[in-house]
C-alpha cells in the first residue's frame, strides 16, 4: 500500500499507514526525503527521515494486532 500517494499531504501518511496495516496490507511504500521542499517530484507528500523513524516505531503495535510479526 502506498499510503504517500494514497493521501498526498505528509500529515496524513502516518495515519494512513496504520490504517493499512490494521486493514491487513502486507507492506508499505512511503516517501521519504531529507528536505522535502527541494524534492524534485513527491515533495508535499515525504516523510522526513526522522518522522519515518517515528512512524516505523508506531507501527510495531498495529503490526502485532493483526497478528504478523
């Protein structure tokens, strides 16, 4: 599931993403750039490395109540 393309603003991958998980996607492809607003292409819509850090870490719990490890 690509939850950066799925809702194009990054305030609304992370919520997305879990939304994924908890509805059973098996992986996730999300944008992520050291300075978005440089980006090229998918700037509005990257996580910055940090922020992706912190969404992987969130997800660990969703990841467990749908049963994967």
């Amino acid at each position: 599931m690509d939850p950066s393309h799925a809702v194009g603003h990054w305030e609304f991958v992370a919520p997305m993403a879990k939304a994924a998980i908890a509805a059973g996607a098996d992986g996730l492809m999300i944008e992520v750039h050291s300075c978005p607003e440089e980006a090229y292409s998918d700037g509005p819509q990257s996580l910055k490395p940090k922020k992706f850090a912190k969404l992987m870490e969130e997800l660990k719990p969703f990841i467990k109540a749908a049963g994967r490890k």
